[in-house]
C-alpha cells in the first residue's frame, strides 16, 4: 500500500529553535530512500507504508538521541485504491486548474 | 517506545456519512488491545508504537475494504523519554490547574 | 455558520511541561461561552465560526503573554450545510454503532 | 500578530477528486493578497492573523456555495514574539543545515 504523507515534528523542551531537528529528520528520510519535499510546515512524504512508517519512528527516535526530551508530531497520510497518485500529480492537478487554460 | 496518539481518519467517496467507517476503526483498535477514547474529532490512542501503528495501518487496510477508493488521515503523536506518562495523566494535569485549589 | 473543531495547542520555548498553558486555553475557551470538551490531544470546540476563531486568537495571545515566546497549533475543524449536528452527535453516532444492537 | 500556517481542506460528498475545490481555495487564498505556496498535501499561508483567517472562512464558505455538503479541513498554525520569521526563513533555517558546509 502506497501511501502520501505529510509530517511536522515539534521537539519540546529544546528551546524555541528546532532546525537542528527538523534537518536530521530530513536526513533521516532520504537515507530511508523516500522521496521527499521539505515545506514552510513540514515534509511530504511518499512510499511504501511500511518504509514511510519506519522512518517516521526512526525519525522519533533520533530526535530523542540528540537531547529532546519530548516530541509532539502532527501527520497527514493518505491512502487510495482508485489509482496511482504521486505527489507531483497532486500539485499538477490543482495547477492545472489556476492556469488560463486549464479548465478545459 | 510509548506514544499517545489522536487519529481523525476521513474516508472520501462514500458520501457524508462516515460514522460506519469510524466505527469500524474503533473495533480493529479495540481489537488491538490498544487504550482509546473516541471524542468529536478523533481518537485518542494509546499504547507501544509497533502496535499503535500497526493498528492505524488496519485500520486504512479496513476501510478501504468496507468501499472507500480513498482516505485522508491526520495523526498527532507524542513520545517522550523524561518519564511516563498516560493520557490519563495528561487530562487529569491540565483538569488539575482548572479546579480551584488547583494551583498550588 | 456553525464549526465543531479540536485544538491542539503546543507552547514552544517553556521547557517540557505545558499544562499551565493548556489550562489558560480552557478558560478562554470557557469565557467565550464555547462548548468544550478537553481530551488527551486536544480539546473539542463548538459554535458559532467567528466566535470559535477570536477564542483560538484569544489563546495564542494569551500563552505569549505567559511568557511562550513560540507557538505551534493544530486545528482540525469541520463544517457542513447539509444538517446540523453536534459534538454529541458525532460522538453517539459511533457509538450507536458499535453497540450490540446498534447496526439496525 | 503575523501568523504561518498551513491548510489542508477536505470536501466530503463530493466523489474522491478534490482538485477543483483546492484550486478555488488558491483563488481565495491569492485574492485576500497573502503569500502562498501550495505543496501536496495543503498550502503554506503567510499573513496577519486576521486577514489569514478570514481568508480561511471564505474558503469554507466558496468550497460549500460549489456544492460540497460538508468539509473537515486540517490545519497547522505558528506564531512567536521572538523575532520575525518567514515560511522562506523557515525552509532556509533547515536547508542550510542540510548542506555541505551548513554547519559551521
């Protein structure tokens, strides 16, 4: 099952700068062979569950190890059954309509 | 690894009316021997992560079975290594500062 | 236009306990008349859309105050024209569900 | 108060492509005049606090007047009183940690 994920970690009591974090988190992703695409809130994600589902924890698990005490995470995922969707079809879909012709 | 969880799962292209998909997500939960509390606009979830999120998982596997081409979920999530805690605990320090001798 | 939502707001920069602060949302919310419902991830909001949204503001505003000098928050909130419902409703409508007599 | 934040709105009854109703929500968003970015799974806002949240209602406002019944939308929202910071500060603050000499 693929799924399109979309994840934002939040160390706690780190203080009020989490870049560090959010950085080996990244690491954390790509070493898993995930695609990925870093935003203003978060990461998308996609692949397979299981690969997108470990990396999610490893990424817990390495926050920890560099100090963070406490982690809260908010995750969107989606799954479908209807057809293959990618992350850049989604975009691409949504764009496609803003342009001038591309409601036809 | 503990993690307490919240889940708001939406199947899309099954019209309105979701209550029958939420439902059966309660079931593989509760069939997971996982803690939950189902609120207005989720679920509370607690438990060790391999089974929390194996769980979730079910859960997708479920209602796309039951009909749903597609599914939105959003999770939130919270780990911590400083010291135990349940979801119990987290309700009850937050009720604890409401009452009125609460602060002391 | 009616909005049933669930705040989850988290204080960044406090170090790692952060009931105080979720506790100061409450009254808020409380003072503005809103019906609440505080769970282990969050907290359930009903009513009116602008009332809703001036206590969340009211929140953020309220948690600098105290000192918070970051805050990151996740919302998930609903709406629908098709008919009225409330927080209880959506919780009964799943329970209704998973009561032995509750399919009929 | 400025605010970044970030919108994922899901229309239910409307069959399982959304893409419409998330253009008509870029229209909305780009209208008001805030700076978006749209990603796969929601879109970056930056704005004030109430011309970010107006723009919000009216989404929910257009996307229900096109005909979907009911919409859950999931969103994460940040403020801080530390210093000024933009969604492109935030995607630099992690690239340049991700960098060869990022870290110096």
């Amino acid at each position: 099952m693929k799924v399109i994920a979309d994840l934002c970690l939040v160390p706690l009591g780190v203080g009020v700068s989490v870049s560090e974090y959010i950085a080996a988190c990244e690491k954390v992703l790509q070493e898993a062979g995930l695609v990925t695409r870093l935003h203003a809130y978060g990461t998308n994600i996609e692949g397979e569950w299981d690969a997108v589902f470990a990396a999610i924890k490893r990424c817990h698990e390495v926050v920890h190890q560099m100090g963070a005490p406490r982690i809260t995470s908010s995750l969107r995922f989606g799954t479908r059954t209807d057809r293959e969707q990618s992350m850049n079809d989604k975009v691409e879909s949504v764009k496609r309509r803003l342009s001038p012709h591309g409601e036809e």
